[in-house]
C-alpha cells in the first residue's frame, strides 16, 4: 500500500525544472525528488499559441514528475505503524516484532537498528 500521495510533496519547482520536498516528521530533515528539466526549458515561445501550448506542455510534465517525485519519497520515508508519522531512514527503526520511527521505540521500551545510520 503505498503511504505518500501528492499532498505530502511541497512543489518546489521553477519555470525551468520540476523539484518536490518533503520533510521528516521526527528529524525535519528535508528530502528533495531528482530534478526533472521541463523540455522548453530556456525556450522563448515564438508565438502567443505556442506560449500556451508551452504552459500545457509545463503542467503534464509537472504532473508526470511528481507521480515519480511519489515513488521516489515512498522510498525515502517509513510510515510508523503506531504513530502514523513519515520518517526518514534515520529515525525509523527495524525492531524483532514491529519497525517503528525512533520516538515510539524508545516510548514503547524497543530496541532496534535505524534503516540507515549516520557515518
Ligand atoms: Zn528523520
Ligand atoms: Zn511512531
């Protein structure tokens, strides 16, 4: 099931690129999606149809990157069964019975490794 939809993703995007973040519930770190270039980018419409085929055009590529911007952030973030939170590799931990986000390990007296760990 997937636990990200659109409405988690802050659109971050310029005239010229299509970018989305996201940030973690527990650390607040901020996850930004690969930037997608628009095709026109850096073109100038010639004409006012072609400036508004160029708009159209801008808003389905939008679209199209963040439906990816989506599964690249159900990569990036766990959902914690018991608070319901979006964590990061970092604060969310693989335990023997539940994977939790590190506030509800440590709340409910669990023990376990973080998905990803700090060098
Ligand atoms: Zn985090
Ligand atoms: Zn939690």
């Amino acid at each position: 099931m997937r636990h990200i939809t659109k409405e988690f993703l802050t659109d971050r995007s310029t005239p010229d690129s299509f970018r989305f973040s996201m940030s973690c519930s527990e650390c607040g770190k901020e996850w930004n999606s690969n930037p997608v270039t628009f095709s026109k980018a850096g073109v100038e419409p010639a004409t006012e149809g072609k400036r508004i085929i160029f708009e159209t055009l801008y808003q389905r590529e939008k679209e199209a990157a963040l439906e990816r911007a989506v599964e690249e952030a159900s990569n990036a973030f766990n959902q914690c069964p018991i608070c319901k939170r979006l964590v990061c590799d970092y604060c969310f931990l693989i335990c023997d019975d539940l994977d939790l986000c590190i506030s509800c390990a440590t709340r409910l007296q669990e023990k376990g490794e973080p998905v990803m760990q700090y060098a």
